[in-house]
C-alpha cells in the first residue's frame, strides 16, 4: 500500500502539470480582456470620454480598442508566447547545467580516456542539467559493466548504449515541452488577424454602402479594425517562429552533445573495457 501513494501522487502531478498550460492561456484571455476594456477602452482615449465615438487623434490605446473582441485574442496569443518563451529560457537554461556544454563534454571525454569514472561523475554532479544526468546515467552503467561477468564485451557495450538511449528519452519530454503551444500559436495568431482583418473589412464596406454619403466614422472604425487585427496577429505569429526555431536549435545542439558524451562512453568500453 505505501508504494501505490508515490505512484497516485505521481499521477495527479502529472495530471496538473498537463492541465497547467491551459489555465495559464485562460488566466492570460482574462488579463488580455481587462486591459483591452479597461485600458485601451478607458474615457480618456476617445472624444467626450465616450469609447463608441472616435479615439482622439494620435490615441493609439483607442485606436486599438476599435480593433473589436478579435483583439483580446490577440493579446492572449501574444501574451501566450512571451510567457512560454520565459519558460522554456528558464528550462533550457537549467537543462543546460551550470557550465559550456561543449567544455563539459571535452571533459568527460579526458576522464574517460584517463580512466577517471569517479571524475566523470564529480564532473556531472557539477555540471546538472539534462546532459550531465544523461552522462551520468552512462557512468553508472559503465562502472556496473566494469564489475559484470558472464557478458561479452559487445553485450556490455550495448548495455551501456541502451542506458544512455533511454536516459535521453526520459529528459527529451521536458526539453521539448510546451514547444507545441509556441507552434499553434503561429497558426492560429495569423488567422485570428486574418478573421479580425475581414470583420474590420466587412464593417467599412457596409458604411461605404449607405446612401448619400458614407459613415466616416464607421468607414474609420472598420480600417482600424481591419490594420490592428493584422498588425497583432502577424506580428505575434512572427514572435513565435522566431521563438520555436530558436529553442529547436538549442534543443538539437544539446541533443548533440548528449549523442557525442554517449558515444564517447561506449568507444571508450569498447577499446578498454574488460
């Protein structure tokens, strides 16, 4: 009975994990609705303190709130990537350890040639991260094969390949989350301006379509519409491209250094192991 408790408390940690992101993007829409009323549609921003008439002139926080119920949206989106790009900077870092990866490989790999394994791991423990807990995993199971009889040498050495292959997929989940949030983000960013782009449109065609003259101030409120929705969504679905290849490409470089330690371990086994 003791031991089921870890395993249900694992489970409902991983159930709230799952469900965080989530109801952070649900806190974010209220945030982003609040500033978008409360801040951009505040009085001060429009003719006569009224936000149905015109924003004043130069008012941009007015002309944004003319953007219509697209831009709370928006703002969730936007506010969505810089929250997830401070996570996974923050992770990443920590995943990274505490020194140059490439300097801790070259390490590794000194201490191994010397025979050095209790060196390697001082050095992992210094190190932490993703890639040190990789290397280390390998370590462990380089020491115990060193200890193990009854095995052929190619047997110990796929043993100690297959420790670092599954220590590597049990790190490569945390190295890549949320990186799918950051990737539905670019779609959906640029199509919710898309949207907002053609309500803003469909409003300053209808007031081109009264008779006598046109409504000005609708034709206006249309444009400002239509422009704001385009600007926001682009420009959020541009932040979280840059944002996702940035972290790919540190989560491949890391991923790299994991492979180059991993493969160091075996040659290694392979040409002093006993």
């Amino acid at each position: 009975m003791s031991a089921a408790k870890p395993t249900q408390a694992s489970q409902q940690g991983s159930s709230l994990g799952a469900w965080l992101p989530f109801m952070i993007i649900i806190l974010l829409y209220v945030v982003s609705f609040v500033i978008w009323k409360f801040v951009f549609g505040a009085g001060p921003n429009f003719v006569d303190g009224d936000n149905a008439k015109d924003p004043l002139p130069g008012n941009y926080l007015g002309v944004i709130y003319k953007g219509g119920f697209v831009v709370p949206l928006l703002l969730t989106t936007f506010f969505t990537v810089i929250v997830f790009v401070f996570e996974r900077f923050i992770t990443l870092n920590k995943a990274q350890g505490t020194g140059n990866i490439d300097l801790f490989v070259r390490n590794i790999k000194g201490l191994l040639d010397k025979g050095d394994l209790g060196g390697a791991v001082a050095a992992c423990d210094r190190q932490k991260g993703a890639v040190a807990n990789v290397v280390r995993a390998g370590l462990h199971r380089y020491a115990e094969m060193e200890k193990t009889t009854g095995m052929e040498k190619d047997e110990k050495v796929m043993a100690i390949q297959k420790e670092v292959e599954e220590a590597t997929t049990l790190e490569l989940p945390m190295l890549e989350k949320n990186l799918n949030i950051l990737a539905t983000v670019a779609s959906v960013a640029t199509l919710l301006g898309l949207f907002g782009t053609v309500l803003g449109m469909i409003r300053a065609f209808a007031a081109l379509a009264n008779a006598g003259a046109p409504d000005s101030t609708a034709l206006a409120t249309g444009i400002a519409e239509a422009l704001i929705n385009t600007a926001l969504g682009i420009g959020t679905s541009a932040l979280a491209i840059i944002a996702y290849n940035f972290f790919t490409g540190r989560i491949d470089s890391m991923t790299y250094r994991i492979d180059e330690a991993g493969y160091s371990l075996t040659q290694t086994y392979a040409t002093k192991g006993h």
